[in-house]
C-alpha cells in the first residue's frame, strides 16, 4: 500500500505536466490568431461619437410590479402601465408628503404630555441611540473596507 502513493503521486504529476506543457497543447493544429496592424489600431482608437453620447438621456422609465415581467407583457401592456405610474405618482407624491406631515405633527402632540424631566431624558435617550448607530456603522464600514483590502 505504502509503494502506491509515490506512483500514484508521480503519475499525477506527469499528467499534469503533460497538461500544461505548451507542446502538447490542443491549439497547435490551430492556425494564429490574425493581429491587427498599426493602420487599424490607429483607425479604432479614433474618438467617435456614439449614439448615447449624440441622444439626450431620457427620463428613466417606471418600473413593472413585482412578477409582471414574467408572464409575458407586451410592449402595449408595458407602457400603458408606465402611463398609469405616472399618473398616479404625483398623487402618491402628495399624499406621502401629507402622512410625513401628520405623523410629525402626531409626535409633537405625544411629546407635549410629557414632563419636562421626561423631555429631557427622552433627548439624552435619543443622543445615545444615534451615537451607538453612527458607531455600528463606523464599524461596519471599516469592516467592509478590511474585508475588500484582503
């Protein structure tokens, strides 16, 4: 048994050698890849514009719910849905803005019932909350900067 692992051993080093090698490589009955001439290069390197940079940009395009674009719209279906997003987007725009609205004046009303010790130590809580969560992300991002160095 223990003369069968430097055979195995020098066997899967000469197949692998034999892999490697350059002269014995599959690509030799291949003819070479034609390289281009300097007139070419020159010719490529020439700035063009392309049609990107000639057009403007458009306003980026909705986007389909969830699952739509699996079961098949059709570009008619597509931007007719496209339509009924932006229809209804200036509505939904307002009516976010009102909710913000509502909920800090619903806050403010909460905070007026609390005593003034309270208050206080509301804000003090609320510091130290933002302080422990700039921290974790200090971290984290020191984290992730470690971890793409490696």
């Amino acid at each position: 048994m223990r003369s069968l692992i430097p055979v195995s051993a020098v066997a899967g080093l000469l197949i692998a050698l034999l892999t490697i090698h350059p002269g014995y490589s599959d690509d030799a009955d291949k003819p070479a890849k034609k390289v281009p001439s300097q007139k070419t290069v020159v010719a490529k390197a020439a700035p063009e514009k392309s049609k990107a940079q000639t057009t403007k940009r458009k306003k980026p395009r909705g986007r389909l719910p969830n699952n739509y674009a699996k079961i098949g719209i059709s570009k008619k279906q597509r931007e007719e849905i496209y339509a009924l997003q932006a229809a209804y987007a200036s509505q939904l725009d307002e009516l976010k803005k009102q909710m913000a609205a509502l909920v800090a004046k619903r806050d403010s009303e909460v905070e007026a019932v609390l005593t003034d010790a309270q208050k206080k130590q509301l804000g003090e809580l609320r510091e130290a909350t933002k302080k422990r969560a700039s921290e974790r992300s200090r971290k984290s991002a020191a984290k992730k900067t470690a971890n793409s160095t490696k």
